[in-house]
C-alpha cells in the first residue's frame, strides 16, 4: 500500500456529519476511496471520518488507550431498513494473526499490531452492539482494489 495522505473534499456536504467538513483527512489511498464511495453512493445518508471514540485496554501495556474507526456510517440496505455502520479500514493481511513459522523482526511488529488491532476490534463490536451499530473492517478486497 503506498503511502497517500490528504484532505477529502465531498461533492455532498450534506450528507457529512463530522465535525469539520473543512478538514476532513485521509491517512491512505483506501481510505481516500472509502470516502469517494461513501460520498457518491445514494444509499448512504450520513457518514463521518473518525468521529467516534472507543475506549480500549492495549494487551501490550495493560493501560487504556482511545481507538477512533476510520468511519461511521448510515446507510439505506437493500431491504430499505437504515442501518448503522462503524468501520475500520485495514490491508487484508493485518486483519488475520501472523504465521508463527517465522520468528523475525517483522513477525514480532506484526504480533504487536496483531494484538493491538485485535484490542481495539473487540471494543468497538461492543461499543457497536450497545449502540445497535455493526462493526466491519473493509480491506482492499471490499474497495475493489
């Protein structure tokens, strides 16, 4: 994944509810379509960038840390009830442990991230169930990238 970072500016301000519509930033290119698709797609009424804070305790420290997912999202489903979305977006490979067969230093960062992300995940599908939200993560394959 290249490194592709900068402001988002929609086409329809209306339909988004963050809390700057001026300063409004991707941190990849897979969230930068994330955006794109949330913005153009007319089945979906709202949505925001990392406007949701989610307490978390880090397995590596012990302490509590704050999470913020990429996106909150409404969105119309095909049955035309309206659904609340949080979502995370993340490369395919991050969102499953790593492969114990290689102990090297890449194996250990990925360990960490690992348990971090698998930390913060857990927090927010509870933080969603009590919100009557769902939780997902959207890797390349679900941007069609």
């Amino acid at each position: 994944m290249a490194l592709h970072q900068g402001r988002f500016i929609p086409r329809n301000p209306k339909k988004y509810i963050g809390n700057n519509i001026r300063d409004i930033r991707f941190r990849s290119g897979w969230e930068q379509k994330a955006m794109v698709f949330f913005d153009m797609n007319p089945n979906i009424l709202e949505w925001a960038s990392e406007c949701v804070v989610i307490p978390y305790i880090s397995p590596l420290d012990g302490k509590k840390h704050r999470y913020f997912p990429d996106f909150l999202v409404k969105m119309r489903k095909k049955d035309g009830t309206i659904k609340t979305h949080l979502y995370e977006v993340k490369p395919l490979v991050q969102t499953k442990p790593p492969d114990a067969r290689r102990k090297t230093k890449r194996y250990l960062k990925e360990v960490y991230t690992w348990g971090v992300n698998s930390a913060k995940w857990q927090a927010a599908m509870q933080y969603s169930e009590h919100m009557g939200w769902e939780f997902g993560i959207l890797t390349e394959k679900d941007l069609g990238i």
